[in-house]
C-alpha cells in the first residue's frame, strides 16, 4: 500500500490464512517487521480464543498509534 494501510483496512499483503505475502521481502514495511510479539498480546486459552484475542489486541495498537488519535 503505497500511501499507507489506514487503521481499521486489511493489508494487500495479507493472505487468506492470515500469513505475510511478503514475510522476508524488503518491500515489507518496517513497522511490520519491527513488531515484536510479547506474551500479554497473544492470550491463552484455546487456539480460537487466544487467537481472537491477539487480532483484538492487534486492532487496539493500530487504532491508538492512528495518527491524529
């Protein structure tokens, strides 16, 4: 995405199953690769809760980090 991924707007890169179409490219964006998992973004719980609970976690960080929020 050229000018950005507005917050809240599915990646172009991201696949169906939910992997990086271009994990390890030099065109994939620094903030996506300088993202460091830590234990309290992912959850527990069953795969479908933890999960659920990391992509929320996910659209929290990126609607804080919006600019102009």
């Amino acid at each position: 995405m050229p000018e950005g991924k507005p917050a809240g707007v599915r990646c172009v890169q991201l696949r169906e199953d939910l992997s990086c179409a271009i994990f390890g490219d030099p065109r994939r964006p620094k903030v996506c690769g300088g993202l460091q998992a830590m234990r309290e973004m992912c959850g527990s719980g069953p795969p479908l809760v933890a999960r659920a609970f990391a992509l929320h976690y996910l659209q929290d960080l990126e609607r804080i980090t919006a600019p102009g929020v």
